[in-house]
C-alpha cells in the first residue's frame, strides 16, 4: 500500500466473514522512506563533452521477446512483470523498489537471469542505456540483436560491484551495428538484494542520456503555499479540501475536533465561504462551520466532488437507513430547507473490487462522469484511474480504465477533474516524481477517455519527498487548494498556490441566471440546456427551480453557444452566448424568458439568424425552426404570423425587399416540413422596428431577426 504519515486517504474496510458493511474513511497512514538520490544523474561512461540529450532522441524497448522469471506480486495487475522494462523510464532519476520496473522471481535473484525486448523501429545503435533503480551494477552481460537476428555482444562486465548511479550507459565499439532487440543478463546473486531494470533504450545520439522527471519548462522556480488561517484550520487536521467551482465555499474534512459529530476522532464536513471582495487575501475566509446532519454522522464523512451549481454533494460512503454506512458514493441536494438525505449512486458491477481496496474520486463539471481511483481486478497496479458514465436512468456504467498513459503498476490517486472537463490532475507513484506519490497534470486529447497527453509533473515547488495530493481549483482557474503538514498550525492544513499558466487548465466561463415568464416576469420551473451554436448535441444540462435561486452551467470558452430553456406550456427560448474571443475566465448573468403558447404571444427566434444583406439562413437556425414545427403539429389549429426585420445598413427599399425575403425563405422552411400555407401569415418590417441600436455590428446582428405571433390557438 502507498500512503502517507501526514496526510489522510480514502481507504476500504475489509468484510469480516459475519458479513458487516464496508464503509470509507480518510485513515493516516505509515510513510514509505524513499532513497534519497539526485535529480541529474552523472554518465558512467560518458566519452563526450557534449550536453546531456533528452528523453525524446530515446527509442525505448517496445515488447518482451523473453525472460528468465518475474516476481511474485499481487494475483492481478503487472506488477514487477517483465513489460515494466518496456518504454521510458517510470522510476528514474528516483531510485528504490518499484512496481513499475521489472525484478527477477528470488529476492536476492541467481547468476543467470535475463531480459530480452524489441523496438518498434532498427536503428543504429551508438548507446545503449539500461536503468537499474535498485543494485546497479548487476547486470553482467548485454548482447545487441541486429534486424536479421544475429548477436553481436556489446558488453561484458569483468568484475560485479555496486555502482554509485543507476544508469549504464554503453557506447559499441561498431557503431554502425543495427539494433532490433536488447537481451541484458544479470547475476542477482552477487549484489544481496532484489534487482531492478527500470528501462532499456537505444539512441543513434552518442550524447550520453541523463534520467529527469518531466516538469513543464515553465515552471516557476519559487512557488507560494499559504495558509488558510484560523478561520480554516485548526489545531486538528483538515484535509481533503473541494472548492465549489465558483471559488466562494470550499469544503473539506476535519478530524480531532470536539466540535465533530459522533466522537472527535471521526471525521466531518466542515465549511468556509468567502468575504466578499476579498478573493486575493488567503485569511478572507469565514470561520468554517460543520455542515451537519445528515452529511455528518456517527460515520466518517467527507466531500469528494461538488456539482458546478454548488447544489450537488458527492460523498464517500453509502449512507443506510439504519444509520451505518457502507462502501461506495452518495449525493446529497441542497434545497432551501437544508441538505437532503444521501442517496446512493448505483455503478454497475459494484467496481468489482480487489479484497483489500481504497477509493477516491471526482466528479465531471457536467456531472456526467465519475473518475475513480480505486483497485479492481483488470489494474495494473495497486489503484487505477477509471471513468464512470452516467446512464439515462441515472445510474452509472461499469467503470473503464483511463489507460496505460495515465495508470502504472504503482498506485494513482486523489483525482480532479478541473471546469474545463479536460484538464485532470492526480497524484501517482508509478511516474517520475520527487518523492511517495506526486501530483501530475495530463489532458484529454479528443472527447474520449482514453486519449491522454504524458503526464507532468507540478515540480519540486508544489511535490515534496512524502505523498502531495487533494488538488482542487475553482472555475476561474487561478488558485490551486490542497492539504499540507509543511508550515501547519498542528496538523494537516489547507493551503492554497497560485496557478502559474504551464498548469493551468483551460478557461471557462460561469453561466449564472433565472428563467422567467416573459409576462409575468416571475420564476419558471424549467430544464435548461446548453449546445454549441449550431449543433444539436447538448453538452450540458440543468434542472432550474424558483426554489434554488439560479441556474448555473460551466462551459469552456472560444466557442459560441446556445442556451435554452424549455417547459410544457411554453415556447422553448434561446439566447446564444458568444464565448468564442475570450481566452480568460468569465462571469456571466443571463436570465431567459419563456414566452406561455397562447395567442398574441410574441416569441424572437435567437437562432433564425442571417447575414448582413442576404437572406440565406445561418447554421443553427435549423435547430429552433424545427422547434416552431413541433409547436405547430402539437398545435393543429394553431395560425402564425412571421414578421421579418433587418438593421439600417442600406437604403430603405432593399431592406424591405430583404426582409420580405427572409420571412419567405422561413415560411418555405415550414412548408416543407409539412405546415399548410393557411396557418402561416407574413410581414415585412425593414429596419422599421429595431430592438438594439445600430450601432455595432453584433448589435446590429439582433436586427436582423425573424418574430413569430401566435395569431389563433
């Protein structure tokens, strides 16, 4: 198990034979010693000046062709297996045992054990570099198989001693031999221990390669930790820290507090919001109150995900009528009257779970995604980063494995997915990192969740030699929050760091409004749904209640959209939001009127829009068109009167002839989905009734408009 002495993790509660619940917990645990080692690690055989040459001029071994035997570990997984030895080095410039780098069956190994691998590509080998994280010095012959499969031995150790680095590095003698396969031979029996061989690589560069963790080039050299302060933290310990994505309530767990429900040594949800006009200053933050019943109980409770409302809680745990709590997830709704009772959160197959297993997870901005770490029976180490999808039902799918770019044969953890849907952060011991589990940064590359950029490694400033994790950082992008021992005021405490661009993730933009009767003006209960102009595939989805006060939606900028909302009796409305020149993070306040369906009603279609001058329908209007014909044809007596209206650009009489136009081209449009001619009417306003000055051209752009009347229902 990888864990740590000062900060706490979600861990699984094993089943007695007597068949108790499992159940969640944030547990302290032992620190695992590290070796210490430097981050630049001097060549061996180095026959050049030249400077040392990056990962990327490096081939590394594709595919075991044979070995000799591979350690014994967990019943599942590919722990210590011969397939760690294969592509860039997981454990380098760090050193000391790890899963992810191959080891021999016998812990002090024999004389004879052996590894072959194969690269994608035959190259000319000019250096060969094999990294052993643990007893370099062991391997005692190498032997270069050309594309024809001939051996050509390229080196021979004349004596077996320790080396005081774990790379060697080897420079043949024939350089222009071609390398298609590395077979590397140790004698495990001559240095006592358990040997390790990290990687194998081949270069046509005779710069000698040096190990180094993957740190973006932009990284500062000096980062700030604050402390929260009082108000936040205690004498206790408070960890796990979420901030709600509009960056105003962060809520975390709090353990050895009398104030705790049940007993101060179980855990509970504790609360700070933010003083207005203070988010620069780390002590504005209020004194935190515990969240209370029903989050909070005899149990051990915690927050793990917050919807992009604020209104939705995800937390470890299942909370049972009886009181107990069992393994697994549960929500809870914030309502005017308080947080309702947790509800499960039904995944299929139960996570078909390892025996001895732990849990963290995160939730999608959209809440259509559950990203779990936890230890099932297809990882490849001891957790595993996995997705769940929502279901229609609500329920959530069998979870799938990120894949083999984000997971290792360590463990990976404590995941976040940032507002931008994209940007994941997560805390791993399987990648090159600076001490027991660092917190590292990759991208969704397309809209699956397979695809993944090299992970990076935040850097020294944030990682430290224990175990970094709990990353969380609002909407805005522009403070990071987490848990930390280093500078506390007893014992773990939440600190937050400025975002520095190399990290940060993409911008979004926060969505926040009401939707009214257009009349009336008074809240409608309503399901809002947002959609990139022009397509019909909604990316987001929000039931608005007068109750709660507001709707809000998160969404990425530098794309435009459509927002609409929708309720029987009404005309679904739509205003299109335009996000596509903002490169930073944006607070929007939009309300959305519906119009009721009853005659004299007017409704301005947002998305029937057109070009300055011509009459040709823009993408998207398509969209809310077919919307007036599904009115129609639930409507069958219903009878329209479409109006058509332009900007002043122009002299008056090619404006008139061009609205005349536009209502012509829309009513052809309903024509041809089938709406008698007699239920349709049209007049031609011009540039006659404007309802924005001229003034601008996006302003203008709303001139440019077709309205419907509702002439007889």
């Amino acid at each position: 198990m990888h864990s740590r002495r000062n900060l706490f993790f979600i861990s699984l509660l094993l089943i007695s034979f007597a068949g108790s619940a499992q159940s969640n917990e944030l547990r302290p645990a032992e620190t695992r010693t590290v070796k210490p080692n430097s981050s630049e690690l001097k060549p061996q055989e180095n026959k050049s000046a030249s400077k040392p040459q990056t990962l990327s001029t490096i081939q590394w071994a594709s595919r075991v062709i044979g070995v000799s035997s591979e350690k014994k570990s967990e019943p599942y997984g590919e722990q210590y297996k011969a397939s760690q030895a294969l592509g860039r080095p997981s454990k380098l410039p760090e050193t000391g045992e790890s899963p992810c780098a191959w080891a021999p069956f016998y812990a002090d190994g024999t004389a004879d054990e052996w590894i072959q691998v194969g690269f994608a590509k035959a190259i000319t080998a000019r250096q060969i570099v094999i990294a052993e994280n643990v007893n370099p010095g062991a391997v005692v012959k190498v032997i270069l198989i050309d594309e024809k499969g001939v051996e050509h031995p390229v080196y021979q150790a004349t004596s077996i001693q320790a080396r005081p680095e774990p790379l060697l590095r080897i420079f043949p003698k024939d350089s222009a031999l071609m390398c298609q396969q590395i077979k590397v031979v140790i004698n495990g029996a001559a240095l006592k221990g358990i040997n390790q061989i990290d990687a194998i690589g081949i270069s046509e560069d005779v710069r000698p390669f040096t190990a180094s963790v993957v740190v973006s080039k932009e990284t500062p050299k000096e980062i700030k930790k604050e402390n929260l302060g009082k108000t936040v933290n205690s004498a206790g310990q408070e960890v796990a820290p979420v901030i709600a994505p509009d960056g105003r309530t962060l809520y975390f767990t709090r353990n050895f507090n009398k104030a705790n429900t049940g007993s101060s040594d179980r855990q509970d949800v504790w609360f700070s919001t933010l003083e207005s006009g203070v988010g620069g200053n780390p002590s504005g933050w209020n004194e935190a109150v515990n969240i209370g019943s029903p989050i909070n109980n005899a149990g051990d409770n915690a927050i793990s995900g917050m919807s992009a409302d604020g209104r939705t809680a995800y937390l470890i745990n299942v909370y049972r009528p009886d009181g107990g709590m069992s393994f697994g997830i549960s929500k809870s709704i914030r309502t005017k009257a308080g947080w309702s009772q947790p509800v499960e959160c039904k995944i299929v197959n139960n996570y078909n779970l390892h025996e001895k297993n732990q849990l963290e997870f995160c939730v999608s901005p959209d809440g259509r995604a559950i990203i779990l770490a936890v230890q099932r029976k297809d990882t490849r180490g001891d957790r595993d980063l996995y997705v769940s999808v929502q279901k229609s039902d609500n329920s959530w799918l069998e979870p799938v494995s990120l894949g083999g770019v984000i997971n290792s044969a360590d463990f990976e953890s404590s995941p976040f997915l940032a507002a931008d849907g994209r940007t994941l952060y997560f805390t791993s011991g399987g990648h090159p990192g600076f001490g027991n589990g660092d917190i590292f940064v990759s991208r969704r590359l397309d809209d699956s969740w397979g695809n993944w950029s090299e992970p990076e490694n935040l850097g020294p400033s944030i990682n430290t030699g224990e175990w970094d994790g709990y990353f969380t950082i609002p909407a805005s992008g522009d403070y990071a929050y987490l848990s930390s021992r280093a500078g506390s005021l007893g014992e773990d405490d939440i600190f937050r760091l400025k975002l520095y661009p190399a990290i940060k993730p993409d911008p979004v933009a926060i969505i926040t409004g009401v939707v009214l009767d257009a009349q009336s003006k008074k809240p409608v209960a309503s399901e809002v749904v947002s959609s990139i102009f022009g397509e019909q595939k909604s990316i987001d989805k929000v039931e608005y209640s007068p109750e709660t006060g507001e709707f809000k939606l998160i969404l990425p900028t530098q794309k435009a959209y459509s927002l609409t909302a929708s309720r029987d009796g009404y005309f679904p409305t739509t205003e299109v939001i335009d996000l596509s020149k903002d490169k930073r993070f944006r607070d929007i306040k939009k309300s959305l009127f519906l119009v009721k369906i009853e005659p004299g009603q007017k409704i301005t279609m947002r998305e029937v829009l057109f070009q300055q001058s011509q009459f040709a329908l823009l993408p998207g209007a398509d969209t809310e068109l077919d919307r007036v014909v599904d009115m129609l044809q639930k409507y069958p007596t219903m009878e329209l009167l479409i109006e058509g209206h332009t900007d002043n650009q122009g002299d008056w009489e090619p404006n008139m002839k061009l609205a005349g136009d536009r209502v012509r081209v829309v009513k052809e449009y309903l024509l041809e989905k089938g709406i008698a001619q007699e239920r349709i009417q049209t007049k031609s306003w011009g540039p006659s009734k404007p309802i924005a000055s001229n003034e601008t051209e996006e302003k203008r752009k709303l001139n440019r408009r077709v309205e419907f009347t509702i002439l007889k229902l």
